[in-house]
C-alpha cells in the first residue's frame, strides 16, 4: 500500500513518545535487533500457545520491545518487513502493524523463525453459517423472526480455502408473505420461498450435508461453526427451534464468533462484516444481506485471520442466563398477537 511522505510523518508524531524519538538510522538497527534476537521456545506442549498470556518475563519483555519498534516503524518499513516474511501487506496500517506484531509473538513463542507453518490450527474444517429470516421495516425486538435461508461455506483450514457450499431457503409458516422490506433487504423473492421446504425438512438437509462430509463427527476438532456474532445461532436458530419444538442442535450451541475474534486478533472495536473487509484491504463480493454472499465474505475474513496466524477456537456460546438471548416468553406474546391479527385480517378478506 502506498503512503504519502505526510502519512508517514503523522504516523510517527501519533505512535512516537517524545523521549523516544529517534533517527531513521535507529529504526533499522532496531529492526535488525528483532532480527538479530533468537526466538526462544517455552511451553511447547501447549497446543494453543498463542491463546495465552506470556507468563515468562524475558519473553513479554522482548515482545514489548518489539512492539514499540513496530509502532515507530513508518508504513513503508512495516511493508518492507511483512514482505520479508512473505506476509500480505494489504489492509490499513493498523492491520498492518498488528500482522507484524503477531507475527513476532508467535516466533518468540513457538521458536521458529518461520512460525507461520507451525501454527497448529485446532479445526479441521469451519463451516460458516449466515441465516437471513423474515424481518419488517420497524419491527419490534419481539418480531418472531423465522429462518427463510440456510445457507453454509466450508473453509479448509490446512488449505485456508473455501472448498464447499450449500444453500437452502426456507418456507415461513407463520408469516408466509415475506414484507417488501424483507425482499428488498435480503433479495429473497416469493416464489424462492413458496417453493422452499419448511425449517425442519431444512434441518435435515443441512444435518445430512454435513454428516456425508463427517462434518458433525464425535471428533470435536473436525468442524467448527462460525457466524458474524451472537444473533444468528443464539437469537434465529434459538428461535426457529422454539416455533417448531425441535430440540436445539448441539452443534450449534458452541461456535467461533468470527466479529468478536476480530476484534480480539486486530485490536479495533467491533464492527460489520463491510468494516472488517475494508480494514483488511478487501472488498464485499456480492449481495449484503444475501445469506449464503454474507457467509463468503465471513468465510474470507475469517481465512485472512487464519493467514495472520490467529488460532480459531469456540469463542461464544448459547448461555441460558444471557441477555443477547431473546425473551421466548415475550415472543410467545407478539406470536399470540399475531395470531389475533392473523384472525381479524381474515374476517377482513372475507368481507
Ligand atoms: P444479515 O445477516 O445482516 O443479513 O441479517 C440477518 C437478518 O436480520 C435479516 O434477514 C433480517 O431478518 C434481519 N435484519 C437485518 N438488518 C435488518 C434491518 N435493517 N431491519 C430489519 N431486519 C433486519
Ligand atoms: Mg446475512
């Protein structure tokens, strides 16, 4: 990425304490000190090594170091590094600087000087999931949402590549005619989902695609789920479960949230999936709000998190006592309004 001699000037006065300040000529001997220092190995037994806080004194104190070098690199010596180690140098300076950063934790703590490779991943697989349900402009926080597509994309984590895809839309029984707003927003049409099997033959479509790929195997480390935050499994599958009396699937009662790990990995503030691509140099492909084009481009961010060494694990939870959980009681409520609604439009019709 190209900066402007002004970038790199204000870049150094923000990251730079004053008593530091020193010349270009010490900002290379700084980066070849990190060269120069051995990466030690300790703990090598933990798998998830990087997950944890370095307790070892002279490891966080060399990281340290090195991290103040890499805040008063400019963008230009950040690139020139993350070229040297065969790391992208696409996304902001933030981004950017953070790579790098991870990049030299993970060779003081796992020991090698090209530790990229020896990052042990804990999921074979990570299938990405993004429902889009039926929704009104204005709706309430009780609007009983139903699931009108089910969409999954498969990420290889060893080839960090996405190597599989199914889509299915849903019928919705409660509110079948889906609101122009819903269309509009999501680009489900009608007739996509008149001709749609309900949530539980869904259900069963979707378990039977991931149980030929032994997807949802006794292995835990085979698959992993992953959706851009809590809402997806914790609020419309909880749901959708709820209105068919199906009990909830244990694989999704666990699962990465990829916008929290982002927001972890990278040290920026919680954001959308358009921010979280931007910031990483790329670009949305297709349609927001089309369920299986969100889940590509959670799926893209999630590799570029893979790529930058973050291992992925289980982040997120459905937890009874949560409150990002919708009320099923309140819903039980706007459903039984509903219901009366539903009555009164057909004495309506008829008349
Ligand atoms: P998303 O994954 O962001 O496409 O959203 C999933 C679902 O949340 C959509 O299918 C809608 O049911 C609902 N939703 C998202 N954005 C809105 C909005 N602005 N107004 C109403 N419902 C929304
Ligand atoms: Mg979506």
């Amino acid at each position: 990425m190209a900066s402007s001699p002004t970038d790199i000037q204000n870049e150094n006065v923000a990251v730079l304490p004053k008593k530091n300040l020193k010349s270009a000529k010490d900002h290379t001997y700084d980066r070849d000190w990190i060269n120069q220092t051995n990466a030690r190995s300790f703990l090598p037994s933990d798998r998830h090594i990087l997950k944890k806080p370095i307790t070892d004194h002279s490891c966080q104190k060399r990281l340290s170091k090195y991290n103040g070098i890499v805040n008063r690199m400019t963008p230009a010596q950040v690139d020139e590094e993350l070229q040297k180690r065969q790391l992208s140098t696409n996304g902001e300076i933030e981004i950017r600087r953070i790579r790098l950063k991870h990049f030299y934790k993970a060779q003081v703590t796992l020991g090698f000087e090209n530790p990229m490779k020896m990052i042990e991943q804990h999921f074979e697989y990570i299938a990405v999931v993004d429902f889009e349900a039926t929704c009104e402009r204005n709706q309430g926080n009780n609007f009983p949402h139903e699931i009108i597509e089910f969409p999954i994309v498969l990420i290889d984590v060893r080839q960090q590549a996405i190597v599989d895809k199914f889509r299915s839309y849903c019928r919705p029984t409660i509110k079948p005619i889906l609101s122009d707003f819903c269309t509009e927003l999501t680009g489900i049409q009608q007739h996509q989902v008149d001709a749609a099997p309900t949530f539980p033959e869904v259900l069963r479509n979707v378990e039977n695609w991931l149980n030929e790929r032994h997807l949802l195997s006794s292995n835990k480390r085979r698959c992993g789920f992953a959706t851009d935050g809590p809402w997806d499994f914790a609020k419309f599958l909880r749901l959708q479960c709820g209105f068919n009396s199906l009990p909830y699937p244990r694989w999704a009662k666990k699962w990465i949230n990829v916008r929290k790990e982002f927001s972890n990995f990278y040290s920026v503030q919680r954001c959308g999936i358009g921010r979280m691509l931007q910031s990483l140099g790329l670009v949305f492909d297709g349609r927001h709000h089309s369920g299986l084009d969100d889940s590509v481009n959670i799926a893209r961010i999630t590799i570029e998190l893979i790529k930058d060494g973050c291992v992925i694990l289980l982040n997120d939870g459905v937890r009874a006592a949560d409150p990002k959980f919708i009320d099923l009681n309140s819903v039980s409520d706007e459903l039984q309004n509903l219901n009366d609604d539903d009555d009164n439009e057909a004495i309506v019709d008829n008349d």
